[in-house]
C-alpha cells in the first residue's frame, strides 16, 4: 500500500526549524547584558540595553521596557 503524503514527510523537520527561528528574539546583546549583571554593573547592562533599543523594533516594544525596567529595578 503506497502513502499518499510520503513525499512530503521530508518538510516537517523544515517547518520546525522555521518556527523555532520565527519565535526567537534577537539576543546579541543579552550576552553583554548578562556579563555586566553578574559582575553588578547594572549601569552598564541599562545602557547597552538602551543602546539596541532599534533592535527591539515596535512589535517587541514591550520587552524592551520591560527589560530596561528590570536593569533600572536592580
């Protein structure tokens, strides 16, 4: 008996991989953040957070607030 949908079997790990990227937020910069929160440079971490604020874009405006909340919170 022959599949009906077997050639397409090969695009699920495809569509996973999609949706995991699609979900990601850019985290280049929590990396310097982290550093400079362990060290307690709270400072530190508030401004580089302020300065990728552009990378943030409007549909994470929030989580840009709410991080800078955090950093000025500590």
């Amino acid at each position: 008996m022959k599949q009906k949908y077997a050639p397409f079997y090969f695009l699920i790990p495809f569509f996973f991989i999609l949706l995991l990227f699609a979900c990601a937020a850019p985290v280049s910069h929590y990396v310097m953040v982290e550093r400079n929160l362990l060290e307690g440079n709270y400072n530190k971490a508030d401004s580089i957070i302020e300065q990728y604020k552009n990378k943030y874009g409007d549909r994470n405006a929030v989580l840009y607030y709410m991080d800078r909340g955090m950093m000025l919170h500590g």
